[in-house]
C-alpha cells in the first residue's frame, strides 16, 4: 500500500535517541532547550517566543488561553480546519464561527474572513491548507485593523514562506505540529510562538500546569533550601514534551530542507503526469512570493466521481483521503452557516499521496492509476443509458 502521509526516520534519529537514553535524563531538558532554539532560528524569531508542547492541539488550546478566549467571545476559523481549533474554540465557552475557503485552493481569503466578523469575534485561526500560505498578509492586515487576534495554524506549514517570512509569524500566535504523520516529525509534538514578550512568558507556565517554578535542579541553584516548593499562576495541563522527542526533532530540523526540496519535485512530477486529464483539476499554481511546505498534494474532480475514484485506487494499493472534513457540517459545533465554496471543494477533492519516502516509481504508478480510473470512471458516467 502506498500511504498518504509517512514519516522518514532512520539512524540518525536512533543514534540521537541513544544519547538520551545513555544521558539518563528523559525529560524535557537541554535538548528540549536546543529544539525550540533550533525552531526559533528557523522561523527568524527570538527563542524566547517560542515553546515546546506536547501536540499542536495542545498548543493551540493554550493560544486559546493566551488570546482570553471565553464565554461569550467569537472566534472566526475556515470550516475546511483540523477538530482540534474548533475543539480549542469550544472548549473555552466561545463560539466557533465558520467562514468559508476559496474552492481551488481550500484557504480562506481576507474577504471570506471579514464577512465572518462581528463585535463579538474575540480571534481568528487560520490553516495554511496543505501547506499553501494563502492569503494571510492581508487576513493579518485586517485581524490589525479590526483590533482582533491572528492564531496561524501552521501545523501543516513548517517550511512555508511569504516573501521570506515565515508562515505562523505574521499573526499574533502560531502554532506548528510534529506528529506521525507531519513532515518534520518527533513522533508526537508541537510548538507554540507568541508575539507579545508578556504573553510569550506566560505560554511555558500554561505548559506546565501553571507552575511559577518547573525544575528542582535549576531553583537549588539560587535557594539555599527549600527548592521543591512552588508557586502557581494558573490552574493549567501539563502540556510539555521531553528530551526523546525533541532529540529526533532536532535531528529531523536539520533534514527539513532535505525533506521539502524532495516534495517540490513531487509535486512538478503529479502535475506533469496530471496535466490535461480530462474531468480532473490540480492544484493552482503558487503566488509569487509564496513558497509551500508541499505537505498535501489534491486533486478535484467533476462528475461526482471522487468517493468512487477513491475506492478504485485502494483496491490498486494506492491510500487517499480527504483532510479537513468541513467543521460546520459537524452537529456538535451547532453551525447554520452556508458555505458554498468549502462544500464543493469538500465533495469534489482527493488527496494522493504525498511524502518524502516516495519514489519516482511511486508516483508514476499513482499517475498512471489516476488517469485510468479517472478516464473509465467519466466514461460510465457519459455513456448513453441502454435502449
């Protein structure tokens, strides 16, 4: 079976292991430090404005917390969005508000958010869909001019850039993930930056159930005793991740170019092998200026034909899928919006598959899947009924 998403981990990520578990010290420690350091040189911020989590989801939950998100506030997010943000929405007592997304490029434009704004929105969250940066210049324009919060989340953005900017960087907060299946990978993991200095002191302390004071060895080196005590700011989860983890993320940082050059090449291969399929559309080509982490590739196709496509290529040992389901269709969120564009994109969209540890024969054998379940699947559908 040729899988969707797949992580690349190899000896270099064992031997880095290795030296934790010979360090005897697992949790979060030195090279925790040097991971959000690394992290933070990598997107042009001061490391001081970024922290480690256990999850992307977590991070954002805690972003949630930062932004003062409560009962009563309004939170404008795409519906085409992971769970875990409107769960971070919801969780708090406020309400998600689904604006919609372009259908080509399944992000939302600054028009779909400012229709979605009210006195009420509090924030906004944006998905940099499949990597692309979309339209978040001017979605962090307006978020400025509003007087509301921009939470980026870049889960699936760790190398997309605007001009040289870093996508997560250009609102208020963003958010990164680390898991199984991203591109950069630690198993399990996030990573959370915060613009403000004051709010950016407070997310480790979020990390950490709230605690003023999170390592005995570090407090024993100023307290003569005593230094297990401990002081609260706030009733928090323990949210943090560890040196295992953050060893193999270092380790897979230094691959990430690697890694994203390796997708480019992919993704030209999908659209040379795609193009002028009749009933089929890739995806548009980037902006100028817009560089994308390539972590999804899609197709779109007409004839109501995608859920049958998809049947097709699995029986060929070819994984599909769609990713973000549309949050407003989901009933516990309570939405009536109308969202014309994200319900036909939703209907009509594929994702092949697409990381690093493909080959070229992969992806030929994908190509050549697609265009004869595509061409046969069309062919039933315009054929003339039986006399």
């Amino acid at each position: 079976m040729i899988n969707v998403f797949q992580p690349m981990l190899g000896e270099q990520e064992l031997a880095a292991v290795r030296e934790v578990f010979e360090s005897n010290w697992i949790g979060r420690g030195e090279r925790t430090k040097a991971f959000e350091e690394g992290f933070a040189r990598h997107l042009g911020v001061g490391p001081r404005h970024v922290t480690s989590t256990n999850s992307c989801t977590e991070a954002t939950f805690i972003a949630m917390e930062l932004a003062d998100v409560g009962p009563g506030a309004e939170v404008v997010l795409p519906t085409i969005s992971f769970v875990g943000a409107g769960n971070a929405v919801a969780s708090r007592g406020a309400r998600p508000v689904f604006c919609d997304v372009d259908p080509r490029t399944l992000n939302p434009t600054a028009d779909h958010v400012e229709a979605a704004l009210t006195p009420r929105t509090r924030a906004v969250v944006v998905l940099h869909y499949g990597g692309r940066p979309g339209d978040v210049a001017r979605i962090a324009e307006l978020c400025r001019e509003r007087g509301v919060l921009l939470v980026e989340d870049a889960a699936i953005a760790v190398a997309s850039r605007v001009d040289g900017r870093a996508c997560g960087t250009f609102g208020d907060m963003g958010v990164w993930s680390f898991d199984h299946g991203k591109i950069l990978v630690t198993v399990d993991g996030g990573m959370l930056y915060v613009r403000d200095p004051e709010l950016a002191a407070r997310a480790p302390k979020l990390a950490y159930l709230g605690m003023e004071q999170v390592s005995g060895y570090d407090q024993a080196l100023r307290a003569r005793t005593r230094w297990w005590e401990f002081e609260l700011s706030s009733f928090s989860r323990r949210s943090v991740t560890n040196d295992v983890l953050s060893a193999v993320g270092l380790v897979q940082l230094g691959r990430l170019p690697g890694f994203v050059a390796r997708r480019r090449r992919i993704a030209e291969r999908y659209d040379r092998g795609l193009a002028g399929v009749e009933g089929l559309l890739c995806p548009p080509p980037l902006p100028p200026g817009h560089e994308s982490s390539h972590y999804m590739y899609w197709i779109q196709l007409e004839g109501g034909i995608r859920d049958d496509l998809a049947r097709d290529l699995y029986e060929r040992g070819i994984y599909t899928t769609f990713r973000y389901p549309p949050l407003h269709r989901v009933r516990a969120y309570g939405s009536d919006a109308v969202l014309p564009g994200a319900d036909r994109a939703a209907d009509g969209t594929l994702l092949l598959p697409m990381h690093q540890g493909l080959t070229d024969a992969d992806v030929d054998r994908v190509v050549d899947a697609v265009r004869e379940c595509v061409r046969a699947r069309l062919g039933r559908r315009r054929s003339p009924a039986p006399a």
